[in-house]
C-alpha cells in the first residue's frame, strides 16, 4: 500500500506523536509512507524509519492555505497513493477540493475524528471519507449523531499508549531525589496529580476545590503542565485563587514537563476533571499504564478508559464532595498493573491497517 497521512504539522503532541508511529509501522511491514504537514520537529522522525515528507503551510486556517490546493493535487499525482489519511479539519477541506475534480487514480479517503468538534458543518470535511476512525465510544456516538454516515463505515479504535514509555518500572533513585529536591512539599504526603496545559476547561478550579474538603496534611496536590502565552493571566487567576483559599502550601505548578512518565509514577492518584467531556482522556490511560491510580468524572472518554481499569475511579460530574470521599476506596484498590490491550499503541496501528484493507477490498 501507498499512505499519505495529511495533517496541519509535525510539532510535539499526541495527535503528531500517533502520525510518526503510524508511519514507522507502515514501512516496517513494507508499505510507502508519506506525510503532508507544514512540518515541525517530528519530521526528522520520518526521514529516520524512511517515510517521506511533502511540506505545504495548511496549518492556518486562511484563504492563503487554500491555494495549496493544487500543490495537494500535484503530490497526489506523482506519489499516486492508494489511500490518503487525513487528521484535520482544515486540511481535510483541502483534501475534499483537491479530490473533488481529481484526474488519475482517485486515492480512497480515510479520516480520524480525533475530537468532539465545535462547530458541525466546518467539521463535515471529516465526514467526507470512504471510512471514519473513532479514537472513542464517546466520539463515534458524536459522529452518528451529527453526521450523516453510514454507521457500519464508523470504526471504534482508541488512541494508543507506548508501553515502552509508559510502564510500570521503578523510579530510579536519582530521578526522585530530584524530586524531592524541587518539591519537598511533596515528600511524605498523598500525591494527587492533574496533569495538562494551563486553560480553563481542564478543572483547574475544581481539583483546588478539593483541597477545601480533604485533610490538607495528607495530600499534596500537583498540576504539571505548560502555561502558553495566552494563558498567562489565567495561570496568575489561579494562583490568587489558591492564595485566597490559603491553599499555598498544598499546591504546586510544575510547568512543562519532559519526564511525565516518571512524575505520574511519583503520584499516588492522577485526575482527569475537565470541565467538557473529553473525547479520549489520554493522561489518564498514560498513567494507569504507570501504575498509578486513576480518578475522573464519569461522562466523556475518561468513562470510557476508567471504566476498564478501575470503576471506583468514576465520580459524579462536578461533584466534589463526593470526589473527596473516594479517594480512600480508590487508594485501598489495588493499582492497575496494566491496560487492556485496546489501549496500547500495537492496536492503534495495527487495528488501523486492518481499515486500510477493508477500505481497499471494498473498492476492488
């Protein structure tokens, strides 16, 4: 097979990350791999495992990424792939116009809704594929609902953790040292992690809320994750916040952070508290395969992955109390030792080759 996978760009991130290992698998089993992006970091990635990359600026939705309309047809032609993958919204509209008077061999159309997206019809251009990729239960029932497609063309495959990253290994001595080091606060106590970039719908509030209802010298609370420009004088409101609520001592930011694999291993319990359904959860699989406890409202796809590992992780949405008082029946539980396979990054590609297949026996 020859897979073009098409995307906005090739910078770090889940979305990207699954691209790369996607590729790399492919051309392990034999199969041309090619990637259309505005490029990034990861594209060196490619060039390693021996996929090709085509750059063209579609990362910005405007008039002026349109024109690589014909740029798309021109790839199209020379590389002649039998499927083309695409992962975006923008650029499967430029995918959608390139194909739609395409000369040559009309490559079959495969997309991934990878959220619940805003806004329906600029969404359709997801719809317009061959087959449609679910990364949840909680988008595929999202995708009947709001689009008209075939339901038996709707495929359910859940992202995939890496266990090579993300595993259950011991912490080494030295990296806890350096832990402890940075954040003696932590020492000695429950740690309750929730991890994610700094916006205002990842439950910031609600996980300093439950300081306000749990013994402050067992836990200690930590929020690792980045803080983008734009959302400097958000971070600066939750910081006052913590500070009003005399939470000071029982908080800690850890910013970005490179070893997340390790500081979910230094959490007792990692939370996923997001304010809107979640279409997958991603931090919460991740941690699990750690070995560490998971907790999370019980709606979106949080439901879904915490459901499988440990149900008495699933609390109420928006019910604080209640998340406080679970804690214990949580911690009494024995850890996950593992993910069910459905979450590993093994199923993710090979369950998607298997939809390469069906789509190009279909069209046979």
């Amino acid at each position: 097979m020859r897979i073009i996978q098409l995307l906005p760009e090739l910078k770090v991130g889940g979305v990207e990350r699954g691209t790369v290992d996607l590729s790399d698998h492919l051309v392990k089993l034999g199969h041309d791999s090619a990637v259309i992006s505005a490029g990034g970091q990861l594209v060196d990635l490619l060039n390693e495992h021996g996929a090709k990359h085509y750059e063209l600026p579609i990362a910005k939705k405007n008039i002026r990424a349109l024109v690589q309309i014909s740029n798309l047809k021109k790839i199209y032609s020379k590389y002649q792939p039998d499927i083309v993958h695409v992962r975006s919204r923008f650029p499967a509209w430029i995918n959608y116009f390139a194909l739609k008077n395409f000369r040559g061999k009309r490559p079959i159309v495969i997309s991934t809704f990878h959220g619940l997206y805003s806004k329906p019809f600029y969404s359709k251009s997801m719809s317009y594929a061959d087959e449609i990729i679910a990364i949840s239960e909680t988008v595929q029932d999202y995708i009947n609902e709001n689009y008209k497609v075939d339901k038996s063309n709707v495929h359910l495959i859940y992202r995939g953790c890496d266990l090579k990253e993300f595993n259950s290994l011991a912490l080494s001595e030295g990296w806890t040292k350096t832990w402890f080091d940075e954040f003696p606060q932590t020492k000695n106590k429950i740690i309750l992690n929730l991890p994610g970039r700094i916006t205002g719908w990842k439950g910031i509030e609600s996980f300093i809320d439950l300081f306000l209802h749990i013994d402050t010298s067992r836990f200690h609370g930590i929020i690792p994750g980045p803080v983008a420009a734009n959302k400097r004088g958000y971070f600066n409101l939750l910081s006052r916040l913590i500070k009003q609520k005399n939470l000071s001592d029982h908080l800690s930011f850890c910013g970005a952070r490179s070893d997340i694999a390790e500081v979910y291993k230094i959490s007792d319990i990692v939370m996923n508290l997001s304010s809107k359904p979640e279409p997958f959860g991603r931090t919460i699989i991740e941690a699990a395969a750690c070995g560490t406890h998971v907790m999370g409202w019980d709606r979106g796809g949080v439901k879904e992955s915490i459901n499988s590992i440990n149900p008495v992780g699933l609390v109420e949405y928006g019910n604080v109390e209640m998340l406080a008082k679970q804690i214990d029946k949580v911690l009494i539980a024995s850890p996950p030792e593992s993910i069910p396979i459905q979450f590993t990054k093994e199923s993710l590609v090979s369950e998607t080759i298997k939809v390469y297949e069906l789509a190009l026996s279909k069209s046979s």
